[in-house]
C-alpha cells in the first residue's frame, strides 16, 4: 500500500472527511486532498501527524528485497525468517588460543 492509500484508508476508517481530518492534523483540506491524491507528498513528519490524528500510528519495516519467482530467493527468505525467530547471543569477549604459549 502506497502513502497516499494508506492516508485515505485511516481517514476513511476513522470516518473522518477530508476537512475533518485535516484540522485534527493541523493542516489544510487542500494539501490533505493532494496527499491523497498522489500529487504531493508530505514530509514523514507530516505523514505520521496525519495518520496519528486519524487515530493510528505508523508501522514500518524493512525487508530484504529479492526476486519472489527465484527459488534460491524463497529459500533466503525461508533463512531469514527463521532467523529472526532466535535471539542472538554472543559472548562479550572473544577467547582464542594463543599460539606458542604452553
């Protein structure tokens, strides 16, 4: 879903009209509508304080970006997922033999 989707669902979900929303989000109708609309698009912080007046926050994650039709690519992404299921632990400190040294 691109941000100006994802800014007219919150608005509709919250049933909110356009000049309803942009006044809780301390922002004009006009420039909400060009949000919408695709035509223009808003800064992060501005994306975020409309979304947050509609009554939601903004979730975002990052995912690695590989070709879904690739075998090779699924099995990435199998390993990746089942990685993130296990916490890393690593040791604080590194031991290593010392070589020469009895």
């Amino acid at each position: 879903m691109n941000a100006p989707a994802i800014l007219r669902d919150a608005r509709e979900r919250a049933g909110f009209s356009l000049r309803t929303l942009a006044w809780k989000a301390e922002t004009s109708h006009s420039a909400l509508s060009a949000y919408e609309a695709g035509r223009v698009v808003p800064t992060i912080d501005t994306f975020e304080r409309i979304v947050a007046a509609a009554g939601f926050t903004v979730s975002i994650s990052i995912t690695p970006l590989v070709a879904p039709d690739a075998e090779r690519s699924r099995e990435l992404l199998a390993v990746l997922e089942l990685a993130e299921r296990f916490p890393a632990t690593h040791e604080k400190a590194i031991e290593f033999p010392q070589f020469g040294h009895y």
